[in-house]
C-alpha cells in the first residue's frame, strides 16, 4: 500500500476522518480546528468558514500602531488589543502543536513568554518562522536580545575606532 502525502495537514483533515478526529479531539484551542490547521497552511488568508485570518488582523493592528502614518499610535486599548491578540494567536499555535503531539497544553499560556509588549518584540515576531515551526527551531527571545545587544555594542565599538586615527604623526 503506498503512503499518501499532503501538502499541510489542513488538507490531511479534508481527506483523513480518523485524522480529523484525533484533532478535534487533542485541540484544546478557541478556534475550530479546521481553522486553525488552515491558518497554520495559509496564515494570512481567510478561513474556508470565512473567519478573517488572526495574523491578517494582528499585522492590520500594529500597523496601525507603529507606522508612522498609523492612525492608532497613541491609543491604549488598541495596544492592548494587539497584546490580547498576540496571546490569543501564540496559544493557539500552541495548542495546536500539542494537540499533534498528544501533550496535554496548560490551562494558560505562561504570559512571559508569549506576550509582545514592545516595538522590538513586535519586529522580532514579525520576522519569526512562519506558524507551526518547531520550537526547536525558533531563537529564544532572550537570546536574541542578547545577540542584537551584542551586535549593537560590536557596530558602536568599531563605529567609533574608524572615527579615531590609530596614531597621529608628529607635525613640524
């Protein structure tokens, strides 16, 4: 018997009822699972339902509240409406993975890590691996402040010796 492949596991659950299941059974989520292993597949796309895309709505909002032209730059409860949203999409992503792995996920995602609370934090989510990657495979965030601060420090110290001559002549 040949194994079947997929391309996601969205597409999986579309073709797989015992798979299916096991998902809606495991996932502990908010979301209906379908929707979640879609926006797994296709972050920023609207739901087969017709549920806009979580991550369509976070970068909407923080555009809104960090470009420059934003309309919401000041406005508390949008900032606050981001950090929700931004707990909301990391515990289901997170609840989702377990729900593969047959983990049983905590009643609350620990707010620590997964809260984004300022602009440097919002870039670094920005530029993570798209949803469903290991976390393995993602830099810890400590970590990678630590690395920009390094690299921060390495580019003013050599920034500043380029701007000193390493000796000077003697004049006359």
């Amino acid at each position: 018997m040949a194994d079947v492949s997929y391309d996601n596991d969205y597409e999986r659950a579309q073709v797989d009822p015992i798979f299916r299941e096991r998902m809606r059974t495991a996932y502990v989520g908010s979301w209906d699972v379908l929707d979640a292993l879609w926006w797994e597949a296709q972050p920023e796309e609207t739901s087969p339902a017709g549920i806009p895309s979580p991550l369509a709505r976070q970068k909407e909002l923080q555009r809104r509240i960090f470009a420059a032209d934003g309309d919401a730059a000041h406005d508390t409860a949008s900032r606050t409406l981001l950090r929700q949203l931004d707990d909301e999409i990391r515990a289901e992503r997170a609840a989702l993975l377990k729900a593969r792995t047959g983990e049983r996920p905590a009643a609350e995602p620990d707010s620590a890590a997964f809260a984004v609370a300022s602009v440097a934090d919002g870039a670094a989510q920005a530029a993570s691996p798209l949803p469903g990657t290991p976390a393995a495979e993602r830099p810890a965030p400590r970590r990678v402040r630590w690395f920009v601060a390094a690299g921060l420090v390495a580019a003013l110290a050599v920034g500043g010796s380029r701007g000193q001559p390493a000796h000077r002549a003697p004049i006359g």
